[in-house]
C-alpha cells in the first residue's frame, strides 16, 4: 500500500531515480506516485510541475 501524501517521508523512502534518501513525494494526475531525492527533484521540478497532482516537499530537512 502507498503512503498517503501526508505521512511524513523516512529514510526507508527512496529516490526512485537513483536510490538516495527520498525528500519529495510526488502524486500524478494519473494516480501514480514517485519519490525523488532533493538533487533529483530540483533537476526534474519543470517537469514535474506539469504531471503532478499533489507534491509533498521535504527538502527543507536538508538545511
């Protein structure tokens, strides 16, 4: 079952582009959902803008 878009993202989250710590969970319109590291989710962010329902950032952890 997929973690809802409120539940607090862990270390056991993921990137699901390269594996690191997931900070940024990302509901598509289509009903999918992507975690992405904070390096991943800046470069791919145009992008995601335009296919996202909800996006759940976490990035501020890493200051």
């Amino acid at each position: 079952m997929s973690a809802t878009i409120t539940e607090p993202l862990t270390a056991a989250d993921r990137c699901d582009r390269c594996g690191a710590q997931a900070y940024l969970r990302v509901t598509l319109t289509s009903g999918g959902q992507l975690l992405f590291c904070g390096h991943h989710g800046k470069a791919h962010s145009a992008k995601l803008q335009q296919v996202a329902l909800k996006i759940h950032d976490e990035t501020d952890k890493l200051s």
